[in-house]
C-alpha cells in the first residue's frame, strides 16, 4: 500500500527520460560504477590504439578512484559525443523553456484580461475604435466615448447649429427614430436628421440586416466586425419599437425627415407647441389589425375592466416592479424607463417599461421588453430573461407587482390571451383597446432581431 502511494503519474517526456514507462523488466539497471569502469567504448578507427600492457601504469585507472565517485555524479558527467559548445547550447535552452513558457502564458492571460491592447494596432490601422477589444462592452463604450470625443462635438455641430440640448445632441440620443443612437450614426458616416439614407428601409433596420446605410451594400468583413463589436442589434430593434409607440415626439419633429415617426406636419407642430404638448397619441388600432397574430390583441374584448386609479394609488417609477410567471419560472424586477435613451442601461437591471404606454393596471396597453439572448461578454443575469417567453401558453396567469406612490404595494393579475409576431416598427403590435392589457415583449427567434414576440395579457384582478 505504502509503495502505491509513492507512485506518481509523470509525462511522456519524463517517462521516456527516466525509463518510467517500462517495466521493471524492460527498464536497464542502474550502471553501477564498477561496471562503469569496466565498460569501455571502442576507440575511433583512424586512431592508433595501444595495448594494454603499454599504457604508463600512471594512467592505467585505478579500481578504487571509479568506486568513489557516486551514481549522481555520473550521471552529471557531460555527454561526449556532442560537441562541448553544442551541449551547452542545448542545456542553457532547455533549462529556461518551462520558465519561458510560463511567462508568455502569463502574458498572454494578461492582454486578455486587463489591457486595452490590440494587434490590430501594430498593423498600422488608424482607426481608434479598433483600439479597444470586446471583452466587456459597457467598458468599450465609455472609453470609446471619451477618445472620440472632440470629434463627435465637431461632428454633431454641423447637424445642429446651436443646439445646446443635450437631450437632442448627445451620443445616446436616436434623433430620428431609426433606432441608432447619434454615437452609433457618427461610426457609420450617417445624417443624424435622416430615418433612410437609402430612401426607403430604416438605417437602423439596414444595419439589423447587415447592410451599410451609406453604401446600400452588406458590410464588408472589417465593417460588420465594428458592428459586432460595438454596437447591440437588439437594441436597435428596442429602440425602433419605442420610436414606433411614442411618435411624434416635439423636440425631434423640427429636425427629422418626412418618413421619420418623430415627423409632424408644421402646422400640427406649431399649435401642439402652443398648446405644451410634447408626445402624439399613438394612432388607435381597431382590434381586428393584430398583423401576423395568433389571437393577439384582436381576440381581446372591448370592454373597460379598470378602474379609475387616483394619484397617490398611481405607479411610484422610482422603485422597480416586479413580473412573475410561476408556470414558466420567470421572475424579474420592472424599470419604469424615463427616456429611450436609457434602454441600455435598464435592461441589465431587469426588462422595460416603454415610456408614453399605459402603466399596469391603467386603461390600455402597458408595453414591456426584455433581452432574449445577449452577447456572450454581457454580464447582465437578465441578459436572456425573455428566451422562453414563447414557452407561456395562453391562459398562463401571472403578476406585476408594484409600489404606489403612497408607499403601498399593488399586485396586478394578467391572464395571458394571444400573441403574434412583428416587424420592430409594426404599428399593428400596440393594440389600443378599451381595456387593461399588457405587451410582453422580445427580439424572437433567440438568437437574432428578426421579429418581435409580443405576448397579450388582459388584466383579470387588482389587490391593494
């Protein structure tokens, strides 16, 4: 027992240097040193070779001095079959390569965790952007925001002349409804102003379908890989949607092109700036438009359900709320999102509530997204929260809960009635009906930004 113990495993190489992959059998005995000393090479041909009787008795060796030097101090002795240079040479080399191959691992592990550093740099290309890698985007994004900075400034200011509101000239800010943020257009040489450079699909749309806006081409390699690496698809889609809901939105309507949903007519414009207007009511859709739906909103009846809800009992949008589908095993915390530009950010803390929706319990179609799948560097635990939403069958209960601005929690019960599947700029998604209804809403297959899976839910009971 004691014997299996002190047998260690050991490497090929180790094996075959000491033997240790042979039997007991197999494996040649320790030269002693008297055989050592018996043991003789035959001299080299061309030299002349004495007999025995007539070495000099002094150099004869003698049988006592082999007998003292040691087993280890033999196997020391130098190879001299090598040339003396040669198996130093050989010896210095394979005495640092462990030690050489630990540093450049170490290194390497190094780049890859904690530097900036990028090889695309040492090819000579003059891209910043490039500068940085993708192990974590949040971080990219922020020093990417701050090395292009100065020209961002410079860039933007030719779009808008003294514009100082940051709401309109910030690099999250989608001006025009495309679903690409004023950052994302200056990466791609867009007009911030326009919804399609090419005149007829979205840029935002384009760039979701892998084509450049400018060029009206797919991206080439180095392009997409930009796109890949800094700029989130789905988010995109999330943006286009919240476009397509809120519309008209007063402060971008001045600046937009005609096809943009922030567009509004100068007439209209003026008198809802007189009036301090600041959002068009999204255009009724009569419950029978449900697009590609299967028993989506068209299937939901008319009929008002909700009461109507005091201030102090409305939605305090400070304190998350809470979404819970036991059946399916989907529990999230709600951001009540101000502005779209904040998308981003919320939806690592849970899914969105889309800002100018209905609030739960409220007459009319509360909207709310979340993430289905994510890239693999986000962090975010909620990153793919919504992958099985498809998997909640109609007739599936669940709850929103809530904080009242008056301190008190308030548990809505939805029952889930139909569902269907959009483009992200569909109007036909944001059934408006005479009832208290939920959206719940994602990027559908998994995996890509094709579609929207909205799932319909009509609100059944409120506990206070």
């Amino acid at each position: 027992m004691a014997d299996e113990k002190k047998k260690l495993n050991a490497s090929e190489g180790i094996e075959n240097l000491f033997g240790m992959d042979k039997t007991p059998e197999q494996a040649e005995p320790i030269v002693e040193p008297k055989e050592v000393a018996e043991k003789t090479e035959a001299p080299p041909a061309n030299l002349p070779v004495a007999e025995p009787n007539q070495l000099p008795a002094e150099l004869t060796p003698a049988e006592q001095d082999v007998e003292e030097l040691s087993v280890e101090q033999l196997r020391a002795m130098p190879d001299l079959s090598q040339p003396a240079a040669g198996r130093s040479v050989t010896r210095v080399v394979l005495s640092i390569l462990p030690y050489l191959a630990i540093f450049l691992i170490g290194l390497g592990l190094f780049f890859y965790y904690f530097s900036d550093f990028s090889f695309q740099n040492l090819l000579g290309d003059s891209l910043r952007l490039e500068s940085l890698t993708a192990e974590d985007r949040d971080k990219n994004l922020e020093q990417l925001k701050e090395d292009v900075g100065d020209d961002y400034q410079v860039w933007i200011g030719q779009f808008f002349v003294d514009v100082n509101d940051a709401s309109i000239i910030s690099m999250d800010a989608d001006v025009s409804g495309n679903g690409l943020s004023n950052l994302e257009k200056y990466m791609l040489n867009l007009n911030p102003k326009v919804y399609s450079t090419q005149g007829n699909v979205g840029d935002g749309q384009m760039v979701i379908d892998g084509i450049n806006p400018w060029t009206g081409q797919p991206f080439t390699e180095k392009q997409q890989a930009l796109v890949e690496r800094y700029i989130y698809k789905e988010l995109i889609s999330n943006r286009i949607t919240a476009a397509a809901i809120t519309r008209g939105v007063t402060k971008f309507a001045q600046y937009v092109t005609d096809d943009s949903p922030y567009y509004i007519d100068p007439n209209t414009l003026e008198e809802m700036t007189n009036s301090g207007s600041t959002v068009v009511t999204p255009p009724q859709i009569p419950p029978s438009s449900g697009g590609n739906s299967s028993g989506g909103g068209g299937s939901v009846p008319t009929t008002p359900t909700a009461p109507e809800i005091r201030p102090d009992q409305a939605i305090d949008t400070s304190k998350p709320g809470l979404l819970e589908i036991p059946a399916n095993r989907i529990s999230v915390p709600i951001i009540w999102t101000k502005e779209v530009k904040d998308f981003d950010a919320d939806l690592k803390k849970g899914i969105v509530h889309y800002p100018g929706t209905a609030m739960p319990g409220e007459v009319g179609l509360s909207y709310i997204s979340g993430h289905s799948s994510g890239y693999l560097w986000d962090r975010s635990p909620y990153k793919q929260i919504f992958a099985t939403l498809g998997q909640v069958a109609d007739g599936t209960s669940f709850t929103i809960t809530a904080t009242q601005n008056n301190g008190q929690q308030v548990r809505y019960n939805y029952v889930v009635t139909g569902r269907g599947e959009y483009r992200a700029d569909d109007q036909a998604q944001f059934v408006s009906t005479a009832d208290s209804q939920v959206a719940l809403s994602t990027c559908w297959p998994v995996g890509t930004v094709d579609r929207r899976l909205v799932l319909y839910a009509k609100l059944t009971q409120t506990e206070r």
